[in-house]
C-alpha cells in the first residue's frame, strides 16, 4: 500500500495554474470591459445634453 500523493507533472501543474488563472482573471476583465463600455454609453448620451456653449463659464 502506498498512501504517498500521486505526482503531477510539470505539464499539469503548468496547466492547472493557467486554468486558475484564468477563472480569476477573466471575470475581473469582463467586469472592467462592461463598466468602461457603460461608462462611455452614458456619457455619449449625456454629453450632448451638457454642451459647453450652453452652460456659461464652461470653456
């Protein structure tokens, strides 16, 4: 009986922390890719509302 750990190797290990990484990073970029996309949707549609040469004092 051998109640040692089988070994991964170094393939494994290397794709294991690619996939891990993965799983972390890719929603983080999807939330910062939405926030961006929603960020400069509102703005084209509030800036025409705001223009500078309605709004005296504003260069």
């Amino acid at each position: 009986m051998n109640d040692s750990p089988e070994r991964i190797s170094l393939a494994g290990r290397i794709r294991n922390n690619f996939l891990t990484g993965l799983i972390i990073c890719a929603p983080l970029a999807i939330t910062t890719w939405l926030t961006f996309t929603f960020i400069d949707w509102a703005d084209s549609w509030v800036t025409p509302t705001f223009r500078s040469d309605t709004i005296p004092g504003i260069i």
